[in-house]
C-alpha cells in the first residue's frame, strides 16, 4: 500500500471496527457495545474513561478517571475510581485514589486512599487511609486511619485510627485509636486508646485507656484505665484503674486501684487499694487497702486496711485503722486509738484498742488501756475495765473484767 493512502486507511478501518461517536456532545469514544476507552462524560463505559468532571456518568466498569468532584453524585464505579487530583461517585467498589480527596454518596466497597481526605455520605466497608481526614455517615467495617481525625455516624466493626481523634455515632467493635481522643455515642466492644481521654455512652467490653480519663455511661466488663480517673455510670466487672480516682454508679467486682479515692453507689467485691479512700452505698466485700479510711453503707465483709478510720454498720472479718468503729462487728477489729459500738450494736470476737467503748454487746475479748462495755459476755484485759451490766462493786476492775450473759 502506497504510504499516503495509509492514513486515510486507519481511519476507515477504526470507523468500521469501532466507531467514533459523541454521546449527547459530552463524550468521544472509541468503544464496542460500551467497552473501550471514552473520553468525556459518558453515561456507560466498560473499560477506560476519562474525564473532566462528571454529571451523567451512570455506570463504569474498569478505570475511571476525573480531574474533579462530580457534580452530581449519581454514577456507579466497578474497578477503579482515580482522581487527579479529585474524584468521586454515588457507589464505588473496589479501589478508590486520588491524589487529593475522594468522595461518595453512598458507600465505598473496597480500597481507598488520598493525601488529603475520603468522605462517605453512606457505609464504608474495606481499608481506607487519608492523610487528613476520613468520614464515613453511616457504618464502617474494616479499617479506616484519618491522619488527623475520623468520624463515624453509625456503626464501627473493624480497625479505625485518628491522628487526633475518633468519633462514632453508634457502637465500636474492633480497635479504636485517637491520638488525643476516642468518642462513642454508643459502646465499645474491643481494645479502645485515647491519648488523652476515652468516652463511651453506651458499655464497655474489653480494653478502654484514656491518657487522662476514661468515662463511660454504661456498665464496664473488662479493663478500663485513666491517668487521672475513671467513671462508669453503671456497674464494672474486671480492672479498673485511675491516677486519682475511680467511681462507678453501680457495682464493682474485680480489682480496683486509684491514687485518692474509689467510690461505688452500690457494691464492691474483690480487691480495692486507694492512697486516700476507699466507700461504697451498699457492702463491701474482699480486701480493701486506703491510706485514710474504708467505709460502706452497708457490710464490710473479709479485710479492711485503713491509715486512719474503717467503719460500717456491720463488718465481718478483720478490720484496722486508728479507729474503727460499727453497729455489729463480728470478727478481729485493731484500732489502736479508738474502738466502738454504737448503741445497741454487738461485738463478737476479738478487739484491741487503746479504748474499746462498746455501747451496746461485747462478746469475746477486749483487750486495751481502758475498755468499756454496757452489756459484757465474755472478757475484758486492760488497765481499767468497766462492764455495766455487773453487780456494783465488780462494773469497773483493774487488768481484767468477766462477765456471762444470763442464759449462756
């Protein structure tokens, strides 16, 4: 063939083979039944299409490529969505990049990646990274890591980390990661660490560490940590742990530490250490170690250690402190300062004190300097020993006092 009718050639072999047609004026394709390369805004191409900005792009199959945001988020894209530096989709599933940010409107199935940001207006399931910020308005399943921070309307099952922060809608299960901070308007099922606080409205399962604080609003079973405290709105079964302080709304069972104070609305069993105070509305039950006082509303049952005062209506076990004092105490009470009942009140077992002032029962032994009882059923060793309910002349001996209750 003659060199210049080459080209002429070309050109009717690509009209027949695969026709150059313009799609509305908005595209110019070489294509067969869709499939081909398209450049312009094409409604359906399977393939390579290329374009500006998109409007009436409907479906893609294969690579789609926008210098843009689309003006209207109505198009689907199986494969690859690339924007240079921007692109987006109402549906993209399997990988989306862009140099600068990537978008859609309703869900994003796969990869995804971009310097600048990913936004969801529905679920994202997969593996996304943004060098800034990634958001997603629904759920979010797989692992998702926003340079400076993440947001999530709905839903985190999956991996997720904010160079900043974290926040969720609904309920984390999976691993969340923020650099200052984690929020969740519901739970946290999982492992959850914020640089500096941890929040939760709903319970926690797992592992929740905060820099500063940890709060939740629900029940905690697991481990929960806070530099300076921890709350918990409901109850805590597991660890707990804060810098100052621990409080819980409900009850405790597990082990509890806190450099003040830990408080509970209900109860407590397991082991408590606090550098100031250790109290509970209803028992306490287990070892309790504070450098200032241990008291219960209700029964403070097993070992109670104190610097300074242990009390509770009833306590059975050993109790110690500089003072101790309750209505029944049943039990080995070291107070080396001051002992007592309170009107009406018993005291079976054995207690030591430098005064021992039971003002109602003392059964057992009282061993101190002065030891005093109203009603005495049992023995009294010390300096000076009053039992009222003796005969006159024997209620106040020296070194020692004994004394049955009628009937026993």
């Amino acid at each position: 063939m003659s060199p210049r009718f080459a080209p002429s050639f070309l050109l009717c072999t690509l009209a027949v083979a695969a026709p150059l047609r313009a799609q509305e004026g908005r595209s110019l394709d070489l294509t067969v039944g869709d499939v081909g390369i398209s450049i312009g805004d094409s409604r359906r191409t399977v393939g390579l299409r290329l374009n500006f900005r998109d409007r009436y792009m409907e479906e893609v199959v294969g690579i789609n490529a926008t210098v843009w945001f689309p003006y209207e988020y109505n198009g689907y894209v199986r494969g690859v969505a690339l924007g240079l530096p921007a692109t987006g989709a109402d549906r993209i599933d399997g990988v989306g990049l862009a140099v600068l940010g990537l978008a859609a409107a309703d869900r994003i199935r796969g990869l995804a990646a971009a310097p600048a940001g990913i936004g969801v207006g529905g679920d994202f399931e997969g593996i996304g990274v943004a060098g800034i910020g990634m958001g997603s308005g629904g759920n979010l399943q797989g692992i998702a890591v926003g340079g400076i921070g993440l947001g999530v309307g709905q839903d985190v099952l999956g991996m997720t980390v904010g160079g900043l922060g974290v926040g969720v809608g609904g309920q984390i299960e999976g691993v969340a990661v923020g650099g200052i901070g984690v929020g969740a308007g519901g739970g946290l099922r999982g492992l959850g660490l914020g640089g500096v606080g941890l929040g939760v409205g709903g319970p926690l399962e797992g592992i929740a560490i905060g820099g500063i604080g940890t709060g939740v609003g629900g029940s905690v079973e697991g481990l929960a940590a806070g530099g300076l405290g921890v709350g918990v709105g409901g109850s805590a079964t597991g660890v707990l742990f804060g810098g100052l302080g621990v409080g819980a709304g409900s009850n405790v069972r597990g082990i509890s530490g806190a450099g003040l104070g830990i408080g509970t609305g209900g109860d407590m069993l397991g082991i408590q250490v606090a550098g100031a105070g250790i109290g509970a509305g209803g028992d306490i039950v287990g070892l309790q170690v504070a450098g200032i006082g241990v008291g219960a509303g209700g029964t403070l049952r097993g070992v109670s250690l104190a610097g300074v005062g242990v009390g509770a209506p009833q306590i059975e076990g050993l109790a110690a402190a500089l003072a101790v004092g309750g209505y029944d105490v049943h039990g080995v009470a070291f107070a080396p300062a001051y002992f007592r009942i309170v009107e009406g009140g018993t005291m079976r077992g054995v207690n030591v004190s430098a005064y021992n002032d039971v003002r109602g029962t003392q059964r057992g032994l009282a061993i101190g300097i002065f030891n005093y009882a109203r009603e005495l059923d049992g023995l009294q060793i010390g300096l000076l020993n009053y039992a009222r309910n003796k005969p006159a002349g024997t209620r106040l001996l020296p070194f020692a006092n004994y004394a049955r209750s009628p009937g026993r």
